[in-house]
C-alpha cells in the first residue's frame, strides 16, 4: 500500500470541486446526460485514486434516468457535496482516504 502524492490528491479534488458546479448546472439544465456523463467520469477515476466511497454513489449518478432528476438528481447532488467536503477537511487535516494497493 502506498499513499498517492498530496499534489495527486490535491489535483483531484479541485477538479471534484468543477464536477460538483456542472452537477449544479446540469440540474438547472435539466441535463441528465450530462449528469450522466459526470457520474460514469467519476465512477472511472474515483477507483483509480483510491476514493473507493465515491464508487457506489458515482454509480447511481451514472445510472439516473431522466425521468428520475428533478426528484433524485439534488440529493445525489448533496450527497457528493458533502463527501467532497469530507475530503477537503480531511485533505487539510492531513489524512485521506487514498491508500491503494499496486
């Protein structure tokens, strides 16, 4: 096990924090393929980055009907904020969650 760079990291996360304002738009947009498009992106790159608790909610990101974003999309939206947020606070507090094994 190893523990990826703090600039790695730091990178990441900052680009999350992109998603996280298109997630926002798409909802204004009423975009679900864009929120889709989002969702499948992240469901690729959180693993690969060892943030293995972003895997099940990026997939119900990536797999949200059309029919389903106005009542599903903002909890899905909150949810990702808030575990963005938990990130952050524990990016600054010096711990992650990217350990992974090669």
């Amino acid at each position: 096990m190893f523990s990826l760079p703090s600039e790695m990291v730091e990178v990441y996360l900052q680009r999350r924090i992109k998603d996280l304002e298109c997630l926002q738009n798409s909802l204004r947009e009423n975009s679900v393929e864009e929120f889709n498009r989002i969702g499948h992106q992240l469901v690729g790159n959180a693993k690969n980055f060892g943030f293995d608790s972003l895997e099940p909610l990026a997939h119900r990101m990536e797999k949200l009907k059309s029919s389903e974003l106005s009542s599903s999309g903002p909890e899905l939206v909150r949810e990702f904020s808030t575990w963005l947020d938990e990130q952050l606070k524990n990016k600054q507090r010096g711990s992650s969650e990217t350990l992974s094994e090669l």
